[in-house]
C-alpha cells in the first residue's frame, strides 16, 4: 500500500545507498580535485545546539582538554563552563572515510573545541569529544545560566579560530529569554581582554535567529493545546516539523504550496517589540555599535512532543507522521462533544488536498508580524499569527 500523499515528506531519501553514485575511479582524479569534492559536500549549514553549564571547582568530570590547545595564539579560558552539544549527528562522514577527507574536514570545521555529549534523544550518559564548528555556514543555537560562562565561551570561540572570528550566526531560544540571561558582568584588568573579545564576536553577528517553536504540534484544537480563542479545529500540515539531526540546506522560499496554511502559524513566542528592546537595550549597556546591524528573523518549527517521537531519520519522520495522522482523525471524533469545528472543507478531502510535509524550520521576518493573539507581558506563550503576505524561506534538514 502506497503512503498518502499527505504523509510524504519532501525532503530527499538519503537512507539508501544508489550504485548509481559510487564513482570508483575517484582515487585517480587530481589531488586538488578530490580536495574540493570533499569540501563541496561539506557545504552545508548545521543548526547546532549547545548548552553552556557551569563548572563547580570540586567537579570531577573537568573540562577535556584540547589536543592543540599549546598552539592556539591566547590563553584558552574554558575553565568556568562545560561545553555540552545536545545536538545528533552533528559532524559527517568525511571524518572517518580516509586520512585525506579527514584533513579536508578538519580544515573545514576550524574552530575544534572540548565538550561533552549529550544524546538529544533521552539517553543521559554524557561522552567526551571535540565540538567541531565553522562560522561561515553554522548556526549556534546557545543556552546558558551563567553570564559569565557565555563571556568566556565567546572567548574561547574566538581563541580557537585561526582566523579570529568565532561566532557570526547566533540562535535563542525564546522559551529561555529572560533579562538575566543577557545581562553580562563587568570585568576589569586581565578580564577586560576576555570581555572585549565577546563584545567583538557581538559586534560583529552576521545574523540572529529567535527560536519560537510549537510545543503543540501543528493542530489548532482550542483550549485543548492551550490556544483558547480559536474555536475551529484546524491542522497546519504546511509547518515543518523540527528534527534532532542538525545539517539543512536554506530555500529563500518554501517551494511548496503553503499559501492556505499561513493565515494560521502556531508559535510559542514573546511580542516581538520586546524582543527587539531587550536585545537593543543589551548592546546599549555593553556600549556595542554594530557596523552593520545582524539580520534577525523567528524561527519557528513544529516541535515533536517528546524524546520517543524524535526525527533523526526519514524513517522516525514516517513514524512520527503516522502517529500525527491518526491523532489527528481520533481528534476529528471528538470536536463536536469539545464545542469544535472543522475549519472548512470536509475532513477526509482536507487530507487529501493537504500539503506534503517538510522537516526542517521556517524563517520569517520579525517587523512582518501580524498577530491574531498577543501575549500578554514578556513571557513565552503559544499564540497564533498571520503570516499570509510574508513567505518564509525553508530550512530543509538533510535527513540520513
């Protein structure tokens, strides 16, 4: 039995090997050649998560040190914080085909710093490793306690850097926004130079995504998943639905025809005028006057509601909308004793017209926002807002 149009996710099938591809006279073209087939297929941009925790000087984990930390140009700091990448499968293959693909990786990935793993997928045990990271094509997605530890790792980032830069793409998670986790210590003396390399690596953002993920899956129900002013039972199956595995290639525009679902987007956010005076507010108290202002956009994504539902592959993504889907009809059961319905066409014709689903995140504007309802103050709430007359560009995540 085929699988329902509405169940097809668009992004490509990367699971099954095709003879087709393999290409054994590749050891026989030229050097320079093969170094940039192996460069071009790093090419792409990775969402990575990492949490900053801070560092108890009685801990007995300790910070793993790094194999060339002698050779870096300045002090390393790294000692005030753990660095923990919750992020899966975050580095590729080129690491462990050949010596000549890991080298061509490793020149790539520049920046290597020691952390801990932390299996976004619900296993605990934490592992040692080497967080490897390019500014050019990555996307930070940061969350901290200490402001001090986010100091020294924008330090540390820079430190390890051959080419001085650190970080230029920055992602918060606006369910973590709070004032304190921006208000960073003055420092003096030998810590004025380790604060100054974190006002240069802000200074000097290319980009700030504000993450405002749906924590109630893509079906509209009322007050059932806490949207309590929407009285029709609706499914958004335009919204991508944010996976664990981190590579994506970026659309400027969604290809598909998502132009229905856009009047109605769920996100979990703040007001975006707040969140643009508090990150105005914080450059100001640190005297930073950006040369060129970072662009800043909201990411938003449906979120999977709990670590067994989570997309690492096409295969967890084809289960995960099976489970959705059948949700989403016993729902349709239900609306008329919950005081709901459907919005629009017939159920069983609104699924077979429905838009195929993506895995990945959309990118839209922040001054393009038309809310339909408001949070009320400065902390994170689900909301639903109109997004009919700004089409979002498409991070497609690279499933394996």
């Amino acid at each position: 039995m085929s699988t329902p149009h509405h169940l097809q996710i668009i992004n490509p099938d990367h699971s099954q090997s095709d003879e087709a591809a393999w290409f054994p006279r590749f050891a026989l073209l030229p050097t320079e050649l093969r170094h940039q087939i192996w460069k071009n297929s790093l090419e792409h941009q990775r969402l990575l998560k990492v949490e900053l925790e801070t560092r108890l000087d009685d801990e007995a984990l300790g910070t793993p040190r790094h194999p060339r930390a002698s050779q870096v140009s300045q002090p390393v700091r790294g000692g005030g914080y753990h660095l923990v990448r919750t992020s899966h499968q975050a580095y590729g293959e080129l690491l462990r085909v050949n010596v000549e693909s890991w080298e061509v990786a490793l020149r790539f990935y520049r920046v290597q710093i020691p952390y801990w793993y932390s299996n976004p997928t619900g296993h605990v045990e934490r592992e040692r490793g080497i967080f490897y990271f390019n500014p050019e094509y990555d996307i930070l997605q940061l969350e901290w306690f200490d402001p001090m530890c986010l100091v020294e790792f924008l330090y540390d980032l820079k430190t390890y850097d051959p080419k001085g830069i650190g970080l230029l793409n920055l992602a918060l998670d606006i369910d973590d926004l709070d004032s304190h986790d921006l208000d960073l210590p003055q420092q003096s003396g030998q810590e004025a130079a380790v604060m100054d390399a974190c006002k240069d690596t802000i200074s000097q953002l290319r980009e700030i995504n504000w993450v405002a993920n749906s924590y109630s899956g893509r079906q509209v129900t009322g007050m059932i998943n806490d949207f309590p002013h929407v009285k029709k039972g609706e499914s958004n199956h335009s919204c991508p639905i944010m996976p664990v595995t981190v590579s994506f290639d970026r659309m400027c525009r969604d290809p598909r025809p998502i132009a229905p679902d856009l009047h109605q987007v769920l996100a979990s956010m703040v007001d975006p005028i707040f969140v643009r005076m508090l990150w105005r507010t914080f450059l100001r108290e640190l005297d930073i006057r950006p040369a060129q202002p970072a662009s800043q956009r909201f990411m938003v994504a449906c979120m999977p509601i709990s670590h067994e539902t989570a997309i690492v592959d096409v295969e967890t993504a084809d289960e995960l909308l099976d489970v959705e889907d059948e949700q989403w009809r016993q729902a349709q059961k239900q609306w008329p004793n919950m005081g709901l319905e459907v919005a629009g066409q017939d159920p069983v014709e609104e699924l077979e017209s429905a838009v195929r689903p993506a895995v990945g995140f959309w990118l839209l504007p922040m001054d393009l926002y038309q809310l339909i309802e408001a949070p009320s103050d400065s902390q994170p709430s689900n909301l639903v807002f109109d997004a009919t007359n700004h089409w979002p560009e498409l991070g497609l995540a690279i499933l394996p």
